[in-house]
C-alpha cells in the first residue's frame, strides 16, 4: 500500500525525517527494518537524513494547516503485523519533496517476497579421524591478499584453524609412505588456499620427486618409468569430485595405481562447494558481504562467474542498492568477522517483502557403524 499523508511534526527544510516505524491510520503501527538502507541512499544524492519514530497519530490524509508530507509503502505480513517505508519531508522544500517521492517509489519497485540462501565457510569440522560434525569454533575470516595481508583463520584444506582436521597430517603419512616404498607418487587436486608448504611443483615427467597433477588434462601427460609403483596422495582442501575427475585418467592409464585412503581426504570443499553450486543454481544474484576473503567467498565469486550469475560486493549493509536485489532469489556469502553483515542485509530484506532466511549447508562424514577399526594383535 503506497500512500501519502500530511503531517504535523516538524521537518526542517533541506533535510529529511526517515521512520524508524510509524502508525498508519488504518493499519496501526508499521515497523521499518530497512530503513537505513533509505537513509544510505538518501545521503548518496546530497541530503541530510534524519533517523527516528514518527509520533504516533502524527499522520493523516487531510490535515489543510500541516507543513510536513509523509510518502509512505507499507505491506502485511504473512505471519501478522506491518513492514514498511516512510520519508518525511517539509511541504515548503520542492526539492526535499522530490527527493522523498523519488526515494520511495524506487525502493517500492523491488518489494516482493524473496528467498535469501545464507552459505558460510564451515563452522564445524569433520574429519577421518572419526570425529562427527557439530563441533562449533569461533568465527572465521581470511581477509583477501589484496587489500590485507592473509591472517592464519584457515587451514590449507578450507577448515577453520581452531578446529581439529587430520588431513595435512594424512597427506605427509600417506606421501611419506608411499616414498619410502620406492613408488612414483603424484600429488591430485588443489589447496583451498594455494600451495602448500610441501606441494610439488607440476610437470610431465616423475625423476624421484613427487608431481602435482592439477587437472584431468595434466593427468593425461603425466609419464611413469615402472607403470606398477605408481601411488596418488590427495591435496588437502581439494574438491573431491575434481580428484575423482583426474583419478579417473590416471586409472585408465595406470590400472595399478595406489593411493591415499578416502577415509583420510578432507570434504570441506567438497561440501562447500556443492552447496554453493546448489544455492547459485536456484539464484539470481550473489550477495558478497564485508571485506574479506574466506572459503565461502572464492568458492561462491568463482562459480558465480561460471554460471553467469550477477555478483554484488556490499562491503557494508548501507551501499545496498534497489536494483542489486530486485529479484526473488539472492545467495549470500558472509565476509564478516563476526558475521554482521548477514545479520544487516537479512533485517533489511524482512524490511522489503515478506522473506524467506535458507541456510544451505552439506556434510560428509565416515559412517559411523562403518568406519574401520584396527585388528586386535594375537
């Protein structure tokens, strides 16, 4: 409902009054979770916002002796109650006027009912030594290399660094082991945060040292002396599907080749990844909050691109803009530290349409009742 009221609370000329809520006439009091995002865009072009409650029965169609207008949209709720928008200009001020119209009627055009996807970078860490999701650490953020330096929040393999993950651990065993058997040993897939400290450098041939094969294609070119002692230990953060992918080649090549045990892979990425693959195929746009760089953003900013899906960078809340989210389904990814813009930008999409919050999330672990247990000795 788009409206326009006459009001007796003071605005002064050249500013205006953004309602916190207000009391509608007929609808009674209209809460207003996204009015900072008004008030952002009203001081984008030049004029000074005030924030606060309108005064409850301040506001009506025929007031002949007021001095202030009110353009107001407001909508019902499905569970009961009222959101909406309000500006509050002085009637004197043409330009303030415009201002206010133009303001409400933009952010009017995109209220609708959405969905909003939430994917974060893993607050819980599995792994293969048997431990089962749940475990909650403190919030993460790795901030991007080119604006800050990286600071340690996370682990090669994707996992935050307070948690327990064996994989950097398992890779060197299962290399160490390998190597020390005489075997040829390739290094499959890629680090969620680039190379680690122990990763080989790619290449086509294998002179005692180990390779990194990256790609299905580097897999294809890949040259063994003996075919039979030929062994893979896995990256920790790869995806697995894309190890399966290059597994796939070298076993075609090399029937006889051996390698690392799945139990000990990391599914971070893996998990990661097929959720954002699954909120970004059932979405409009990306949302990319704050500043930094976790997991969660390369994977999300990467795929994005693959899937040509529009990607907007909100570093705060307030540089929202209408057409960043006039749609019906917004995936976002959270680069706070302590995730306030996921907080921020999901109070100000309930203030503009009735919205559905989606955590998308994904968990591999070992079946418990399946996990192998060590020989008892004789």
């Amino acid at each position: 409902m788009s409206e326009v009221f006459r009001s007796t609370m003071l605005v002064a000329p050249g500013t205006l009054t953004v309602a916190t809520s207000f009391t509608h006439p007929a609808r009674g009091r209209v809460d207003c979770p996204a009015h900072s995002l008004l008030a952002a865009s009203t001081r984008r072009i030049g004029l000074t916002p005030n924030s606060g409650a309108l005064p409850a029965a301040c506001l009506n169609y025929h007031l002949p002796q007021a001095t202030t207008t009110v353009f107001a949209v407001s909508y019902e709720k499905p569970e009961g109650g009222h959101h909406g928008l309000a500006l509050a200009a002085h009637g004197a001020d043409p330009t303030a006027m415009a201002i206010a119209g133009r303001q409400i009627a933009s952010w009017r055009a995109v209220l609708r009912t959405r969905r909003l996807l939430y994917v974060t970078s893993p607050t819980t860490v599995s792994g293969a030594d048997g431990q089962m999701p749940g475990t909650a650490v403190p919030a993460q953020v790795a901030v991007d290399a080119a604006r800050e330096p990286v600071d340690a929040s996370w682990k090669s393999c994707g996992c935050p660094s307070v948690g327990v993950c064996p994989a950097t651990r398992n890779a060197h065993q299962a290399l160490r082991r390998f190597t020390e058997r005489g075997d040829e040993v390739v290094v499959v897939g890629s680090s969620a945060t680039g190379p680690a400290p122990w990763a080989p450098q790619s290449g086509h041939g294998i002179g005692g040292q180990p390779v990194a094969v990256r790609t299905p294609q580097e897999a294809a070119t890949v040259t063994v002396a003996d075919p039979d002692r030929l062994a893979f230990v896995v990256t920790p953060g790869s995806v697995v599907a894309e190890v399966a992918a290059i597994l796939k080649v070298l076993r075609q090549r090399y029937p006889r080749l051996r390698g690392q045990h799945p139990a000990e892979w990391c599914y971070t990425m893996e998990n990661l990844h097929t959720a954002v693959a699954s909120a970004l195929s059932q979405s409009d746009t990306l949302l990319v909050t704050g500043h930094g760089s976790s997991p969660a953003v390369r994977t999300a900013v990467a795929q994005a691109a693959q899937a040509n899906v529009t990607v907007h960078d909100v570093t705060t809340a307030a540089s929202l803009l209408p057409q960043d989210i006039d749609v019906a389904t917004i995936t976002l990814v959270d680069a706070t530290p302590d995730g306030r813009g996921r907080r921020e930008i999901g109070q100000a999409m309930n203030g503009l349409g009735p919205t559905s919050h989606i955590r998308r999330e994904v968990h591999s672990y070992p079946e418990p009742f399946l996990i192998p247990q060590p020989s008892t000795a004789r």
